[in-house]
C-alpha cells in the first residue's frame, strides 16, 4: 500500500504514528523501530525523545508542528538538535519554515546547534535549557556573552569546538558567567577551511595545556571532557600527556575519527549521534593516572 503514496505522506503517517505509539506502548515504537532502516531512521528521535531538524526533515516538521492534531508533538520534546544553517538567499523559505519550528518547542532542556537559534527557543518560553553544545561559532568562550542570561544561569552542561589558540584566553571570564555549570566538554578539531571550517592552524600543545589548567582552577567543574576528532586524531598521544602532566581525574577523553573536513560531514555525524543516543559524555571514558 505504502508503495502507492507519495514519499513525503508516507513519512507523515509513519511519524504520527510513531509519536502516538510512544504515549499508549512503547514496546510498538521499539518493535516498528527494527523492520526496517529507513523506518528507524524516522522513528528514533521519538524513542528518545530527541527531535532532530535537518533540511531532509524541516517540511515534514513543519507540517506536522503547525497542524492542529499534532502541534502538541513539540511538547514533548526536551532534547533538540539543529544542523541547519542558512548562508544563502535561496534558502529564505526552509529558514523561515526553521524558525517557525523552533518557536514551537516549548519545553527543551537541551540544545545543539547555532547559538543565534537560542533567541527564537528564548521567545517560545523555553527557560530551562541546562545543557548546551553550540556550534557555527569561531570563539566558543568569546560567544558565551551572546547566550541569554537565562540560559547562562542554568546552564549546567556546555560543549564547544575549540578551533583556535586564542580562545584560551576567554575560557576564566566564560567560566565565570556560568554559576551553575559542572560539566564543560569540547572539540579539538582541524578541518578544511575550504569546507567552510577554520583550519587549526596556531592551536598547539602549549595552547590546550593552557585550556585545561583554566578549567582545572575551576572547582566547581565536576567533569571536563575533551574530545579529539578528525584529523586531528594523529596528535591522540600528544594529547593524552598534556592531560597525563595535570593529574586531574576530573578529565575524561574521547578519540573520534570519523572524517570531518566539512560542516555538511559535521552534520552527517551530528544527526547520526543524535539518533542513535550519543553524546559527548556517553562516549568519554575517564583516564588512569
């Protein structure tokens, strides 16, 4: 039957299905879950309760948002990811269709993607964003003071991609505007510029060792997680004895080498990680001293 509908209906119905089927048995979820690939690719931000927005997807939320038998669809949701971003003009009709989404969702607690999005969850009522992985973003600590007061007050758990020796600098000042935080994570990433992302190029040892030594005079920090991608994944053991040399064991690591010269990768594994569970702090593991 299904082979006589049209893609987008198709996924409609399997997607409202599945967000029905998560409130009455979630055995049925699991279960539809595993027929097929594709059908668990749509289902599995509903078993973990996680929406995901891509621009594969952004029609069909849009639809299924603002309609009036499944606007409350976006009340349950707590955990929200965006790997959208829009640079060109042509792009006009899928952002405002982003925004208008993202206006909906009005009780997220976590958040992954641009900061400038935050403004849009802010305006919706969304108050009680405590974990936050921000990205698009040249200056991870520089940006903070760009973040909502709101969000910097309760926010408890941070990740960012560190992509240069300079944001060093900025991490105490950072530190300091987040009273509540006891979990700080980042990225050391070198990618292609040529893909749209800044080449570590001054980051050195010396730089991150600088980074840790800011995060470790912070006490309140409970966990500090490091996670070492791409490329950069040749410099593992360099690594590894800066952290050795501190002695905190408050750090954890995660060594990830999924290929990443571009964002449109960067999101590839962002969407994956999100469907499947996976964060920076399931995937760290604590090291020996």
């Amino acid at each position: 039957m299904f082979n006589l509908l049209p893609t987008e209906l198709v996924v409609k119905i399997v997607q409202q299905a599945a967000w029905k089927f998560v409130a009455d048995d979630r055995s049925t979820v699991i279960h539809l879950a595993q027929t097929s690939k594709m059908v668990y690719q749509l289902v599995a931000p509903v078993l973990y309760h996680t929406a995901v927005i891509t621009s594969r997807n952004i029609v069909t939320l849009y639809e299924l948002i603002t309609s009036p038998e499944t606007a409350h669809l976006a009340e349950r949701v707590g955990p929200l990811v965006s790997v959208l971003v829009f640079m060109f003009a042509e792009q006009e009709d899928e952002a405002n269709r982003h925004d208008v989404v993202l206006g909906c969702f009005t009780n997220v607690t976590s958040f992954d993607g641009a900061p400038y999005f935050l403004d849009y969850l802010i305006y919706a009522g969304n108050s009680s964003i405590s974990k936050l992985s921000i990205y698009y973003c040249h200056s991870f600590a520089g940006g903070i003071s760009d973040i909502p007061e709101v969000i910097q007050r309760n926010l408890t758990r941070l990740v960012g991609i560190i992509s240069r020796a300079e944001d060093c600098v900025d991490i105490p000042h950072m530190l300091h505007m987040l009273p509540a935080l006891s979990h700080i994570g980042f990225d050391l990433l070198e990618v292609d510029e040529d893909g749209g992302m800044a080449v570590v190029q001054s980051f050195n040892t010396s730089a991150f060792e600088q980074i840790l030594v800011a995060l470790h005079e912070f006490k309140q920090l409970r966990c500090i997680t490091i996670r070492v991608a791409g490329s950069f994944c040749h410099r593992w053991a360099e690594m590894q004895q800066v952290v050795h040399r501190l002695k905190d064991s408050r750090v954890q690591m995660q060594q990830d080498s999924r290929e990443r010269l571009t964002w449109e990768e960067e999101n590839q594994i962002s969407i994956s990680d999100a469907l499947h569970g996976r964060t920076m702090w399931t995937e760290a593991v604590a090291l020996q001293f």
